[in-house]
C-alpha cells in the first residue's frame, strides 16, 4: 500500500487561492509505503493532506524569507559600492576595501 501527498508552494512570490493550482510548483513529497494492503479512512487522508498544506505554507514562507533576506544583501552591497564610487574616483573601492571578497559572497 502506498499513500503520496505532494508539497507545493507558491511560485514567483504571487498569493493565490487554496482552489487554484495555476502558479504552483512542486517543492516535494511525503510518501508512505507499507508491505500489506491498507485501507486508510477518508477523514484520516483528509487530516494528513490538510497537515500537507500547513507544511508547504510554512516552507513556502522560508522560501520567501531566504529571497528577502538574499536580495537584501546584495542590495547592501551595491549601496556600498555606489557610495565609494560617489566618495572618491574608482580607486576608492580599493583603498577603502583592499580585498574585493569582503565586499561579495565568494569561496
């Protein structure tokens, strides 16, 4: 026996409604399987798919959280790059930075 409920969270940061589907994408699965044929109640599937629902709101608002937190770096980053340019001449990103890593992500 085998139940699947799949996971799925917004797309693009749009809201949408629980009836649509449209602007949905596949985040993941949850899959039971069990050896022996199963039958499961209804109210029982409903409980688990609406526990399902809870899980992809949650992961979709750290999906969300991760974006906000990404763009806000880099726009910090570009502020601070615009202001040394707007201080001195080019140079400035140098001798105010001397090593360019500090100022981006990099390994």
């Amino acid at each position: 026996a085998s139940l699947v409920m799949s996971v799925k969270i917004n797309e693009d940061d749009e809201e949408i409604d629980d009836d649509q589907q449209i602007g949905r994408k596949l985040w993941g699965l949850v899959v039971c399987h069990h050896t022996n044929p199963r039958f499961v109640p209804f109210p029982l599937r409903y409980a688990c798919e609406f526990l399902i629902q809870v899980f992809g709101v949650q992961v979709n608002r750290e999906v969300e959280l991760a974006t906000q937190t990404r763009e806000k770096h880099i726009l910090q980053t570009q502020t601070v790059l615009c202001d040394m340019l707007l201080r001195d001449a080019p140079i400035a990103i140098v001798t105010q930075s001397p090593n360019v890593m500090d100022l981006v992500k990099c390994d």
